[in-house]
C-alpha cells in the first residue's frame, strides 16, 4: 500500500482524483479483510494529508470511501467497526476540513453499537455529530430522529426537549412511536410517575406495537401508577387500570386492586412488588427538615420537664423512623394514610405511626403535607394528638368517572366507591344490630348497670 500511495503522489493532479477512487475501489474489494483496517489506515492518512494530495481531492476520495463502507462493502462487523473506528481517530484532528465525513462515519457507528446493544455508547456517538454546524445542516425531520435515537438511548432530557421542539416536523409514525415512548420514560426516570402512567397507558393500546410489548408497557404503567403520590388524581389512573381487563394477567394486578380498592397494604406485599422495580424506582430519599425536627419532638416528649427524667415509651413498638427512605417507601405510606381514611374517622399520631412504621410525629407530618395538598381531606387537633378524616361524596365521585367514562351510575358499577359504601353500610348496620339487642336485654332486666 505505501508503494503504491508513493507512485500516485507523484502524479499530476489532474490525474489524482481518479487513480486514488480506483484504489479505494480496489482495496474494499479484496475478499481478503485480515489486513484491509491497517491498509486503509494508511490510505486515510495519505489522502486527507492536503501537502500531498490536496484539500479538494482528499474531501472526495474520503467521501467516496465513507459512502462505500456505508453501503456495506465491509460486511464483517467487528472488521467494519476498526475501521471505522480507526478513519474517525485519523480524520478528528482535521475536523475543519472533513466535518461531512466525520458525521457520517459517527452515524455508522452509532448503528454498529446499537447493534450491540451498547445504547449508552451509541448515545454519546450521536452527541457527537455536528447538526447545525458547518457547511450543511440537516433538516428538521433528521434532527428529530436523531434526538429520539439519543433520548431513547440514555434519557437524556436535554435532548428530548430539543426533539419536543421539532415532533411536528415529521409523520412517519414508527419515529412518533419512539418519541412517545421516550416521553414516558423521561417522565419515569424523573420520578413523575403519575404522568408517566397515564403515558404508558395510551401506549399499550397502540395497534402498531407487538402485543407481547403492549403487556410489558401496561406493567410499566401499573408500576408508575403504584409509586405515584396518593390522592385523587392516582385514583383516577389506577381506576383505569383496573377497568382494564389486560390488567389481570399481570404480577402487579394484586397491589394495583388492593390501591385502586384503598385497603392498606401489608409489608410482605410490598416486599413483592419491590423485587420487580427497576433501580431507578428504588432510590432512596433525603429525610426533610420536617421529619428531622419531628423525631426531635418526639424525643422531647419522652423527657418529663419537671424532672429532666425520661418517661416511659407508651409502647415499646413504638417505632423511630423519621420518614419514608425510598420513592415505594413513600408511596405506600401515603396510600396506607388514604386507606385508613375510608376506615376511621380519626386516628391519633401513635397508631398512625404504627400503621406507617414512623415515629408518630412524622406521620403527623406526611398527614398535614397530604392535607395541604389536597390529597387528603381532614383536619389535625394537635391538642388531643389525632387526625380526622373528613369523608365525602366527591372522593366517590372522582373514583367513580375515573378513566375519561363520564358520570357513572354508582349503583351499577363495582369500583371502590361502592365498595366502600357497602362495607361501611355493613359496619353500621352490625352496630345498629347489637344496639337493639343491647336495649332489649336492659328492658327485660339481663344487664345489671355499672356500680
């Protein structure tokens, strides 16, 4: 290869251009690869050198060797990835001269990696290319593509918002897809779960997907919806869910029900459900300034001021947890606290903390935060030590029109609501029941009064 670049570097330049395209069509054309990276190597070298061949003749030859390699004259992977690899190392210091190039050499190897599944690598490739700069700028539908490939690679909310700005600059519906599936991811690894479910949700109903990963974008959505924050608004995500007959076929279906439902949920439960997040939906939480100063009352209140000497616990169960640690961990405290509003209607701070495994001041903190949120209606009597939960027709109704249906007639439809509303019609009738045996007894004289 040397020989031969020496004898065509002393050719006239009119005759450069052809003699060295030949060459380039001759080398790709060996069916024997093993030495093909470290000749063409060579080649790149030579021709993008402007003292020997010259800028104009260098940007052509070079443009005629990325094409052909693009076009798959090099079908070996590994051998197609080292070299152009290898072209990408030796055209970079000339980046001013062969920006075009290089471009195109970094969008074939982003599709080699993606190949390999190195979504990460392929990512930071595609970061790399030069979109608006030099002396051609690609079109507005191109740049949405690429940002999607890169959005979809890493979560890169940078990028998604650059694609957000073009998705109407194209209506291939393959690369819409892709971008609506990116939104809901960027939405999940932001921890916006709630609007990621209701994105994933819309998804699994795409015709255009492969069934198997519609299942796989529900169970995304029953997840998100799980670790959503409690209140009306997930109530109306996870009404949907469960009306969705698909839902039942999942692993999630039995903590999606019990939600949806609001009956508390049992730490072996949640222990299940745990084991099927992913890393991102098990990250642990900083501890607010709230619940810090909570476990400080708390401790205050075991000391008696008279004496400086520290009471007895009320129960030694008592726990000393000062808040949620992980995103689950939060979630299902708050839906513990909205479950147990459909049940009492008061509870003090000690046997909230016991549901919720808190120190009873940090529960008193999730439940006011809740309640200032509108996620929970109730008041606190700090007083007396006890929360109470203020029950309504709306909460019901907010169940019952989940899901975009419209007013749904109550006595018709089994959703929580009703469900509810019967148990508690149970609960008062059992208790009406034994006060009339109560006051029967006492008017034939079988129940003595208390001294």
């Amino acid at each position: 290869m040397e020989t031969r670049l020496a004898h065509l570097a002393t050719l006239a330049q009119k005759d450069k251009t052809p003699a060295y395209l030949a060459l380039v069509a001759e080398t790709l054309a060996r069916t024997d690869t093993a030495s093909l990276p470290a000749d063409l190597h060579v080649l790149i070298d030579a021709v993008a050198n402007p003292d020997i061949v010259g800028l104009v003749t260098g940007r052509q030859v070079i443009s005629e060797l990325v094409k052909t390699i693009g076009a798959g004259a090099v079908t070996d992977h590994d051998t197609r990835k080292r070299i152009v690899e290898d072209a990408l190392a030796t055209l970079q210091p000339r980046i001013a001269s062969y920006e075009e190039q290089i471009n195109s050499l970094r969008f074939q190897l982003a599709d080699l990696l993606e190949a390999e599944e190195e979504w990460s690598e392929a990512a930071r490739v595609l970061m790399s290319v030069s979109l608006d700069s030099g002396s051609r700028s690609l079109p507005d539908e191109e740049k949405f593509r690429v940002y999607v490939r890169i959005v979809h690679s890493v979560q890169a909310e940078t990028y998604y918002n650059r694609a957000a700005s073009l998705s109407n600059s194209t209506t291939h519906k393959e690369i819409q897809l892709q971008f609506r599936l990116c939104q809901a991811r960027i939405s999940d690894y932001a921890r916006k779960f709630l609007e990621a479910a209701m994105r994933y949700h819309e998804l699994s109903w795409v015709a255009d997907i492969d069934e198997e990963e519609r299942k796989v974008i529900l169970s995304h959505a029953v997840t998100c919806a799980v670790l959503a924050p409690a209140g009306p608004n997930r109530s109306r995500v996870l009404a949907s869910l469960y009306r969705d007959e698909r839902a039942t076929e999942l692993p999630t279906y039995n903590i999606l029900s019990k939600m949806f439902l609001d009956r508390i949920l049992r730490p072996a439960e949640v222990k299940s459900f745990e084991e099927s997040l992913r890393p991102h939906q098990l990250a642990k939480i900083s501890i607010s300034s709230n619940d810090r100063l909570a476990s400080v009352v708390d401790q205050d209140d075991l000391v008696d001021p008279s004496t400086s000497t520290r009471k007895a616990r009320a129960s030694p169960s008592t726990s000393t947890r000062k808040g949620p640690s992980t995103v689950l961990d939060r979630a299902v405290m708050e839906h513990n606290v909205l479950a147990s509003s459909k049940i009492y209607n008061n509870i003090s701070f000690p046997g909230l903390g016991a549901l919720l495994d808190l120190a009873p001041s940090a529960a008193e903190t999730m439940a006011r935060k809740m309640i200032e949120q509108g996620r929970l209606k109730g008041f606190i009597d700090q007083v007396d030590k006890l929360i109470w939960f203020e029950g309504g027709k709306e909460d019901d109704d907010a169940q019952g029109k989940a899901g975009g249906l419209g007013d749904v007639e109550q006595t018709s439809e089994a959703t929580g609501a009703p469900f509810t509303k019967r148990w508690d019609m149970q609960i008062r009738n059992t208790a009406a029941n034994v006060e009339a045996i109560v006051q029967h007894l006492a008017i034939q004289g079988l129940i003595q009064s208390p001294a």
